[in-house]
C-alpha cells in the first residue's frame, strides 16, 4: 500500500508542494513521476520535480562523508601548522566529537525530522563551525603565552585563566549560526527543518567542546611534549 504526506508553502506567487510516497517501488514510482508531471505542466506551466533522498533509508553518501572527512583534516594540518600539533590534534578530536553527537541526537529525533539528502551539508557546516571555535581558542592560548612574562606559564594555567575570554569569543562565533538554525526549525519546510536539527545541536555541542575539551587537549598534549 502507498501512502503519501503533503507539506504546502507558498511565497512570492510560488507554491512548493512536498510529497512522501512510503512503500512503493521503482517501477510504481517512475509511473506515478510521469503522471504527475504531466498533470502538472498542463495546469502550471512552472511546474517541475525535485527529487529529495531520504537518507535514513538509504544511508549517507560516502563520497560527500569522505570529503568532509578530508577537509577536517586539511583544517586540522592547517592547524597544526599555526598552533602546534598539540593544537592540531585536539582541534581535529573537538571536531569528530562535535559531529558525532549531532550525528547521534539525529538518529535519536529521526522520527521527527527525517533525515535526507541535505544532511551532509549540515554536518560539514558543523565541522566548520567546531573547527573555528577551535581556532579562536587556540588563538587566545598563543596570545596569552606571548605576552610579557608569561613564559614560566604552564598549559593548564593557560586554560584556566583565559576561560572567560575564551568563552566570549566562541560564542560570539556560535550565535549566528545558532539562530540561523533557530529560523530553520521554526519556519522553514520539512526539508530545511531536517539541516536545522543537527546544525542546532552540533553548535551547541562545539561551544561547549571549544571552552572545554579542546583547551583540555591541548594542556595535556603540551605537557607531554614537554616532558619528552
């Protein structure tokens, strides 16, 4: 049997009509495609298909998985390069964390919002948003250890006493994304509701790891190094 779920909204003189078929196969569905397209030329002269993979059925594409693998470790040699590899390394680990646990808390309210096509893109904008709250973190902990007298400092110290101004910083990073996703939820159409989850949840959770896991991190990688 098929079922089908509509989702209406109209702007501009436009209207976009979203239709989930549940249940049918290939060749149902190729039928059904041709059908309704040309019902709908013949009424509108606009009308056209977009075509929406649902993820969750089918599973993430790997090749858009891969590249966003890719580009987070470029981000994190570039990193490494400008902070040391004790803050490539805990900038690279804040990432993975932070996409996992939109990754997670999306399977979780899967039943909601389905999970389709567009989520690559959002967890790829995740991982820029973690990795520039790592960058502006470990920019504080440089700035602080090159002012004057601040070479007897330890790394721990660094993290404790910059807290607060690290703190402001990445949220000041994390907000714009924060309401953009905020708007999505609240207005915007199945689909675009589908990025706003993870994209919510993965800022969170990179303000969070920003102020506390990467400056971790980097503290006891720097003293290891030290050591050795």
């Amino acid at each position: 049997d098929e079922t089908a779920a509509t989702d209406e909204t109209a702007a501009d003189g436009m209207t976009d009509v979203e239709i989930r078929v549940s249940g049918a196969d290939a060749a149902s569905l190729e039928s059904a495609q041709e059908a309704l397209l040309t019902a709908l030329s013949a009424r509108y002269a606009g009308a056209r298909l977009v075509f929406l993979e649902n993820v969750s059925a089918h599973g993430l594409p790997m090749a858009e998985v891969w590249s966003a693998l890719a580009g987070c470790a470029l981000a994190a040699i570039y990193l490494a390069i400008r902070f040391g590899l004790a803050g490539g390394v805990a900038a690279l680990g804040a990432c993975l964390f932070d996409a996992l646990t939109a990754l997670a808390l999306s399977a979780v309210f899967g039943w909601a919002l389905p999970v389709e096509g567009s989520f690559p893109a959002a967890i790829a904008f995740v991982c820029v948003v973690s990795l520039l709250a790592s960058a502006l973190t470990l920019n504080r902990y440089r700035e602080t250890l090159r002012a004057p007298g601040a070479a007897r400092l330890d790394a721990a110290a660094v993290v404790r006493d910059d807290a607060r101004r690290v703190r402001g910083r990445v949220l000041s990073a994390a907000v714009p994304p924060l309401l953009a996703s905020l708007c999505m939820l609240a207005l915007g159409p199945a689909g675009v509701r589908a990025m706003g989850l993870p994209l919510l949840a993965g800022t969170l959770c990179a303000a969070s790891t920003a102020t506390g896991l990467t400056g971790r991190v980097w503290a006891r990688l720097r003293v290891r190094r030290a050591g050795k």
